[in-house]
C-alpha cells in the first residue's frame, strides 16, 4: 500500500508559555561561569537561601575553586566570596558555618567549604513600583467617549485607560 506523500513534516505544537529562567540559562551561564558559578542558583535564590534579613546586608560575588593537582580525582569544595558591608561583617563571620549549611543543602552537595568576606558597598536594593491609583469611572466613561468607534476591543478598552488616567492628571501651567 503506498503512503501518501507528505510535503511538509507534521506540524508540531507549539510550546507553552515558559518561565524565563529556563530561557535565560543558556545565555547566563557562560557569564557566571567566568565567575566560578556553576549554577546561577546561588546568586538568583540568595534571599530563599540565607532569609530575607542576612541577604540584604550581603550579597555573593563569586565562587572560588581550588586548581586541581595531576592526579587529583577528589573534588574541594568551593570558598564562596561574598560582599559585605562593614556593619555587618562580624555578624556574617559569626554565622559563617550556618550560610555554608544552607548552601549546601539548598544544592544538594557539598559545594562550598568556607566563605571569604570582601567588605564594600552593597548596591541599593530595587526600587518597588507603586501601584497605580484606581481608575474613577466617570473618567473612564469621559474617556470611551472620547475614544469612539475602534475595531479593536482590547485596543479600545486600553486607550480608554489611558485616557481616564490623562484626564484625571492635574494641568501644569
């Protein structure tokens, strides 16, 4: 029985949405490899591994390995280099052995055996958004009004946002 001929491969699905890290890896990998980061793991879930507290008066810069001997099969583990700023350096000294528990057991081996503090500024942490006041919606009404007839539902309902929050914006002089 002959097949029928087939011009194209079958189509396959396309993928589903997913999340930018597994996007992102291959790129960022290569960069913190020159950094001694194997994993970017460390620096992206520093606040999950340390708390929220320790990770803001800190932060890792990278991780140093040992070279290895001619016939040196056994692997050490890493010093971890972090930044510090001086207020809380002694504080960090002091929990030194903790950080590197929570950071071997967040990668699941033993990757790091001591940590090495470099004291300096900390960059200033993120701005956060506010969120945006609420539409009041007489303005909004003002505004689909002054947008008129799109084909376009989503386009339409965007302008009209947009213009409720300019006509609720005070005018300068």
């Amino acid at each position: 029985m002959p097949q029928s001929f087939r011009p194209f491969p079958p189509r396959r699905k396309p993928p589903g949405s997913r999340p930018l890290a597994d996007l992102v890896g291959g790129c960022i990998g290569p960069v913190l490899g020159k950094h001694g980061f194997g994993e970017a793991d460390v620096l992206m879930h520093w606040p999950e591994i340390v708390g929220a507290e320790l990770a803001g008066r800190c932060q890792p810069l990278r991780l140093q390995w040992r070279r290895r001997q001619r016939g040196d099969e056994a692997v050490e583990p890493a010093t971890l280099i972090v930044r510090v700023e001086s207020a809380s350096a002694l504080m960090l000294q002091h929990q030194g052995a903790v950080v590197i528990d929570k950071v071997n057991t967040y990668l699941g081996w033993r990757c790091v055996g001591q940590i090495a503090l470099r004291q300096g500024p900390l960059p200033p942490p993120p701005r956060r958004r506010s969120q945006p006041r609420p539409i009041e919606p007489a303005a909004l009404a003002e505004a689909r009004a002054l947008v008129g007839a799109v084909e376009d539902a989503g386009l339409a309902e965007a302008l009209a946002r947009l213009g409720a929050r300019v006509l609720k914006r005070p005018v300068k002089k």
